[in-house]
C-alpha cells in the first residue's frame, strides 16, 4: 500500500491520540471563534456606550482581529498551531479531521450572538469582558494536550542538519540557518503561493466588514438588537455546514482546494452585492447569514489544504502561519473603511458593493494562482516481485513531497531507474513485525 506518511515512524497516525488532539484544536479554534465574532455585537453595544462615529468605534474589533491573525500575538498563539497539528497527525483521515476542527469555528459562532447579548445584558459590557477572558483561558488545556508528532521532529531534524551542512563556521552564520530553518523564507519566492497570500488578503477584509458590521446594519435596517445578534445563529450554521463538506472535500483523493476556493469566493461576490436588494426584510438577512456562514466557512477550511497543496508538509507551518500574518491586514483595514463610507454616505449600501468587488478580486486571483501552480508529477517506483508477495511490507515516501501521485511497476528484480541525481529521491519498505526499513530503488519522474 502506498501512503504518504510513515506509520512506523508516527504510530498516532489517523489513530490513538490523534483523536485527542483533534478535539482540543476543535475546542481551541470554536473558543477563539466566540471571541472573534463577539465583535459584532459589542460593537454594537460600544457604540451605545461611547457614543463615537462608527470608523473611530470599528477599530477596536479590527484591532483585536487583526491580533487574532498576526502569528505570535494574541489568541494567533493557539488558532495557527490548533490548524497546524493536524497536518502531522491525519493524512487518509485529514479531510475529515480538518473539517471537524474547523467546524469547531461555525459552532462559535452559532453560541456567540446569543451568548454576548445575554452577558451584556445581565452584566453589562464590562462584565462580558471579564467572562469572555475566562472563556479564553480554557484555551490553556485545550494546549497541554497537543504535543509533537514524530514526524514534525523528523522535518526538523533533516531541516536543521542540511542548513547546517550550507553554514559556514561563523556563528553568525549558523544562527541564520536555525532562523531560515524555523521561517522558510524561500516561500516568498513562490508566486503561486504569493497569489494565495493576495486573495486571502482580499476575501478577509471583506470578511471582517461584514462580521463586524452585519449586526449593526441590520439593527438600522429597522431589526431590533437581540433579532439582529441572533443572525451570528444562522451565521454558525451556515458555517459549520460549511466548513464539514469543504473538510470532507478535500481529503485523501479529494477535490481541488483552489478550484473550491475560487467558487466560494463567487459565490460570495454575488450574494453580497445583491444583499441591499433584499435586505429590507428579516428573512432576506437571514437567508444572508446563512450564506455568508457557509461560504465563508469553507473558505476558512480552505486554509490548511491550500498551504499543504502549495507549499508541502514541511512548510505548512510557516505558511499557514504567513496566510495569518498578512490576513491580519485585511482585518485591521477592511471594518474602518466600512466605518468611514457610513458616516460620511449615512448608509451601509457602498459598503456592501465595495464587499462584492473584494471577493470577486479574491475569486480572480485564485484562478491566476492555478497558472503559476507546479502540475502533478508522475512518478515510477521499480521493486523486486518478493517484496509484493509479502503482505508485511508496505511502501511509503520518505520525503512527504506535494504534487505526487505514485505508479508502481513490477519487475523480477530491483533496478534503478534514474540517471539524474538531482532527480532522484528514496523509498522504503518496512516490515511491520519487525519494524525493520530496507531502501527500495530510487525513483524519478517518467
């Protein structure tokens, strides 16, 4: 069978505490989505409070949003690793896992609207910040019980031992081959995955306009304050619908990840230009909000397969940790531009167009990403008959390379087929009773 990671060398693999650990980052991403989409409506309740002009009052959820995506500080310690981790545990099972993680995201967001509103109503706002910093805290657990898999020591293991091949022996040196071994600095030469970078950029900041801003719009469309945060419900089931099907979508042999990307982003485009339209009544806002929650949702789900198609496993980490980096962008300008065109036009209506123009833009750089991605390589493996006979011996790729789909020909004996070094790279095969790994014949691209 061929598989694309080892199990002998990651023996939690799609199974034991892999499940463990799926459940903290499902219960880590679903507490940080509460404090997320709270935004809304204590947006709504600051501007009661303090009275100041919308643009002024959006920067505060902005801000904090912002710091949800810049890698390292805020709640981004915990939302990019609880995404990451997956990646070293599931590979058959990954789409599944990634789907209920991350629905974990839209089952926030179905408890936020309701929850806040009571808080505030019960404690005032000060009051909802001390509970919702209590809330955060049980992030804390959710991380004692993640750990590092097998393989993620092996990537750095191998990392760290070719840059320190390259160094020199001034330390200065060594100490930049241990930062490029962290970072991978060599992704932002990628322009498929930079492209990626564009259009997540643009589809988050119309994003973060509409969840900051969605309440309050509906609240001017004449909707009352707890009808108008009850909306984040039918944000959240939209979501984590969302969010499931694109997971199972993209698992092993699944659909194209940029291919969904870009259909979600048009979709989006057009139900929200068309959303003034229909916006009048509270049915159409909540047909609204379960659009936008399911759309978005699978855009959310998105991020990890498209890092792993991109950039491959061992730089999945620092790209889905960029991904949140320039995203925090798109969250710090998208709602204070809201903001401005509202209190100098009085209406949210440009606000919804110039949300439209973001995705469609998001949706137009996802295609340009598809012409600069490498094609799917097909490559040749040769092994000897024997091995085949035995059914304790099993193949897997020691380098975890992206774009591979694998063919295997069968021959009475092992011979190599490569000429070109630079071509080459190693298979093995193990016993499972014994543990024992014998190199099988290099391979290259046919």
């Amino acid at each position: 069978m061929i598989q694309k990671y080892s199990d002998q060398r990651n023996k939690d693999l799609d199974q034991g505490w892999a499940w463990v650990i799926m459940i903290a980052a499902t219960g880590t991403i679903m507490i940080n989505a509460i404090l997320l989409y709270a935004t809304g409506v204590l947006h709504v309740a600051l501007l009661e409070k303090f009275e100041e002009d919308n643009a002024y009052t959006s920067l505060i959820g902005s801000i904090y949003s912002c710091l949800y995506s810049f890698a390292g500080i805020g709640v981004g310690l915990s939302t990019i690793p609880a995404i990451t981790v997956i990646v070293y545990f599931f590979n058959k099972k990954y789409g599944v896992a990634i789907g209920i993680v991350m629905s974990g995201a839209g089952i926030g967001t179905f408890i936020t609207g309701p929850l806040v509103q009571y808080l505030i109503m019960e404690y005032g706002l000060q009051g909802t910040f001390l509970l919702l910093a209590g809330l955060g805290g049980n992030v804390i657990v959710m991380g004692a019980l993640m750990f590092t898999s097998d393989l993620e020591h092996k990537h750095k293991r191998e990392a760290k031992l070719n840059y320190s091949k390259e160094a020199t022996t001034k330390r200065h040196c060594c100490m930049n081959c241990d930062i490029q071994n962290i970072l991978h600095f060599d992704i932002f030469l990628d322009k498929t995955f930079m492209c990626c970078c564009v259009q997540y950029c643009l589809w988050i900041m119309a994003f973060s306009i509409l969840m900051l801003h969605l309440i309050n719009y509906a609240i001017i469309q004449g909707t009352t304050n707890e009808a108008a945060a009850f909306l984040m419900v039918y944000v959240g089931i939209g979501s984590t619908i969302g969010r499931l099907i694109s997971g199972l979508s993209v698992g092993y042999n699944g659909l194209d990840p940029v291919l969904l990307n870009f259909g979600c982003n048009g979709i989006l485009a057009l139900a929200t230009a068309c959303f003034p339209f229909y916006s009048d009544k509270y049915l159409g806002q909540v047909i609204f909000a379960v659009i936008f929650g399911l759309y978005s949702g699978g855009l959310s789900t998105m991020i990890s397969p498209l890092c792993m198609d991109l950039l491959g496993a061992e730089k999945v980490a620092s790209g889905i940790g960029t991904l949140f980096f320039i995203g925090g962008v798109g969250y710090l300008a998208g709602p204070p531009v809201a903001g401005v065109i509202l209190d100098y036009r009085g209406e949210y209506k440009e606000s919804l167009y110039l949300c439209g123009c973001l995705f469609l833009l998001s949706a137009i750089f996802t295609l340009v990403t598809s012409l600069f991605r490498t094609p799917s390589t097909e490559h040749q493996i040769t092994l000897s008959l024997d091995n085949l006979k035995d059914p304790n011996f099993k193949i897997f790729d020691e380098k975890l390379l992206n774009n591979l789909n694998v063919s295997v020909e069968v021959l009475p004996v092992e011979t190599a087929i490569c000429t070109k070094e630079k071509d080459a790279h190693q298979y093995y095969v193990v016993d499972d009773k014994t543990n024992e790994q014998t190199p099988l014949t290099t391979y290259c691209a046919t």
